[in-house]
C-alpha cells in the first residue's frame, strides 16, 4: 500500500494501511459481519438523531418520520397506513 493515496483525512497512513491489511485478511463472513454491525449501528445513531431532533413526536411517529428521509415520503404514508390497519 506504499505510496497508495489514504482513503481517510482522519487517520494516520500507517493506521489506516494496518486497518486495511486486516480487512483483507478477514474472511467473507467477518467482513459481512462488520458490514451488518456498522449498519446496524448507523441507523441507531440517525434515528436517535431524528428522535432529538424532533422531541414533540413519540417513537412511532419519529421512526416514522426517519423511512421518509430515508426513503421517501411514499413508502412512509404506504407504512402508516399499514401500521394504522393493524389491529
């Protein structure tokens, strides 16, 4: 990886080179692993971010509001509706 361009402005070259070797040293499974963790972890902290962002909704209408800006006003009104049909 010597003299490659660093993929990350916060990170010491060396830090990130050992980062990478081990990234490629993992198997498909650890790597899918990490993947699924990081995700996971991500849409915590945005829906967190949402939730105090808009202290005046309660949960369901917060994680409601987050599928909107994630994916769209559409599949949020298709989810409401779903969830305001359950019993």
């Amino acid at each position: 990886m010597a003299g490659a361009r660093p993929t990350s402005l916060d990170t010491r070259p060396e830090a990130e080179e050992v980062q990478l070797r081990l990234l490629r040293e993992a198997g498909p499974a650890r790597r899918a692993s990490l993947l699924l963790s990081l995700s996971s972890w991500m849409i915590r902290s945005s829906r967190r971010a949402v939730a105090r962002r808009h202290p005046n909704l309660d949960e369901r209408d917060a994680k409601l509001l987050w599928v909107e800006l994630h994916y769209g006003a559409a599949i949020a009104s298709r989810l409401r509706a779903h969830l305001d049909a359950r019993p």
